[in-house]
C-alpha cells in the first residue's frame, strides 16, 4: 500500500475544510486516490468534483500528479508511487 497526499484548491478547500489530504488509496492509480478522496468529502463537494454523467473529475478540475496534468500522463489510469502528491484545482465555467 502507498501513501499518497491530496492538495485541494479553491473551492473544494472551501467545501472540504481541508487544505490537504493524506490518504492510502487500495490500489496505486489516480482514479482509486481521487475514488477515495470523495468518499471522505461532503456530497456537496463530490458533486462539485465529479462530474455526474461522466463520472470523472477532469471537466470540473486539473489534476495533477506531481505537477504534471494526468492528461499527458495516462489518465485517471496514470500509476502512482509511494510519497507522490496529486494536486486538484478547479476549473472556473462561464458564458
């Protein structure tokens, strides 16, 4: 098992109350890590993270993952080692 830490921005900081999360996701992926985190959140902010009709985060917020974007990784699929940190920054909408 990995210990990874979760740094939440803006809006979900404020939802969650936390600045930072520890965590020991089951397996060693982003998408268990970010499964997990939500578990602990408030509904509130898991409907804020996660996008319903999707069921993932990335429309909603940039994931990070050591201060790469997941996305010029491999996804929520992107393989994570001990001590790795995952940023999570929301993504501001308008029109």
């Amino acid at each position: 098992m990995i210990t990874v830490k979760i740094k939440l921005l803006g809006v979900f900081r404020g939802i969650s109350g936390e600045s930072e999360v520890t965590l020991r996701p089951k397996r060693a992926t982003v998408r268990c890590a970010i499964e997990m985190l939500t578990e602990s959140l408030p509904q509130k902010a898991r409907g804020l993270l996660i996008d319903r009709y999707l069921n993932d985060p990335r429309s909603n917020a940039l994931v990070l993952l050591n201060g790469k974007e997941i996305g010029v990784l491999e996804g929520l699929e992107t393989s994570m080692k001990d001590g790795d940190e995952l940023m999570i920054i929301p993504v501001a909408h308008g029109g």
